[in-house]
C-alpha cells in the first residue's frame, strides 16, 4: 500500500469493497463501527495514494494537506476509534471495564498526537518505495505504550475469537514494522494493518458469540 501510488490506489479500491461487504453483515448498531474498520482503511489508503502523486514538487501545498490527513488516520483515529468499536461489541462485564481502560489510554495518546500535529510540522517525503512521515514525537516510549495499549492491546481483551485475531495481528504487524522499516514506520505499519482488514471480516462471517458470557467469566 504504501510503495507506490499504484500499490496505494489498488489496495485503497479493494479494502472499499471489502468493507462494503462487512458492512453487510452487521446485525445491530453497536457492530457498525468495527465493521467500518476496513473503509476507513481503505480511505487512508486512497489519501496515501494521492500523496505519492505530489512527489517530487509538484504540488506543495496538496502534499502538505495530504500528509496532515494521512497522519490523523495514522495518529489520532486508530488509537481512538480501534478500543470504542470493540468495546461496542462485548457484553462481558470485566472486559468492558478492561476496554475502557484501553479506551481512556487510546484517547490520551488520540488527543496528544493531535496537539503535536497541530502544533509542530509534520513532513513527508518519498525514498525507495516508501514515505517517511517525519514525527519525532510519536517515537516517545510512553507515547508508543499507549497508542499500542489503544490499537493493539484493546482487541486482545475481546471475548470474539477473531477480534482477539484482529489484536494479535496487530502487534506482530507493529512489531514487523518496527524491526524492518524504523524510518518508514509509519507508512509501513499502516500496510501491515490493512491486512486486518481481513480479520475483522472474519469475524463477520465466523462469529463465535459467547453463549451468556459464562465461557469468560
């Protein structure tokens, strides 16, 4: 997704799609926000897609407002957005006290970001098939803690089987990123994220809905 605008543009069309299907499936309105996790991918994607074609130059200031919606995607949605939409579907009660916590820690790290955002510049540039989003302030340790608390650890606490799925892809997808692609980390995990796509549309088709909460008791 995010080696070219090609790659960007052809993966942004297909998660659309995809979330167009998982949305089919929704059976009541505490569900919608989980199953919009694919379109909302698949919009950053797109938005990243647009962003390659302002390189090198060509269009400054098209490239600036892209980068700055990109990173609200990267930033501030997911670390918000990923704990609500699997608190909405639990019905166990510890978990959802448990997702709350992971819902505050996610809405510190949402907010903070936003602040920097706003606040210092945030440039992207293009180099060997990548972008390098340049975000100092999303690389501090407790920053970090907290946004994988909201984006990776929330789906973890989930009693469904392939939202935990969704949790554990997520860190190893975190984890990858981090090890191979440190100066493209935020483009890169991205890519690995929309592969959750997948993931949450099994959850959908595959529910393992716990039978009055007792298996999680």
């Amino acid at each position: 997704m995010c080696f070219s605008a090609t790659a960007s543009f052809t993966a942004g069309a297909a998660l659309l799609v995809a979330g167009t299907v998982t949305t089919r499936f929704v059976r009541q309105p505490g569900e919608i926000p989980y199953a919009f996790i694919p379109v909302l991918f698949g919009i950053q994607q797109l938005i990243e897609g647009s962003l390659w074609l302002t390189f090198p130059d060509k269009a400054p200031l098209l490239n600036t407002f892209l980068t700055y919606a990109y990173s609200v995607f990267s930033h501030v949605l997911w670390p918000i957005y990923v704990p609500i939409a699997v608190y909405l579907l639990e019905t166990v009660a510890w978990r959802r006290k448990a997702l709350l916590v992971t819902a505050t820690g996610g809405a510190l790290v949402g907010f903070y970001l936003l602040y920097n955002l706003i606040r210092l510049p945030i440039i992207a540039t293009a180099a060997e098939g990548h972008i390098d989003y340049v975000s100092p302030h999303f690389y501090i340790p407790v920053v970090m803690a907290l946004y994988v608390l909201g984006t990776c650890v929330s789906p973890l606490l989930s009693s469904h089987r392939w939202v935990r799925w969704f949790g554990a892809t997520a860190i190893l997808s975190f984890i990858a990123a981090g090890a191979f692609y440190v100066t493209w980390f935020i483009s890169v995990w991205c890519f690995f994220a929309a592969i959750m796509s997948v993931m949450v549309l099994m959850f959908f088709l595959r529910r393992d809905t716990v039978v009055n909460g007792l298996r999680d008791q």
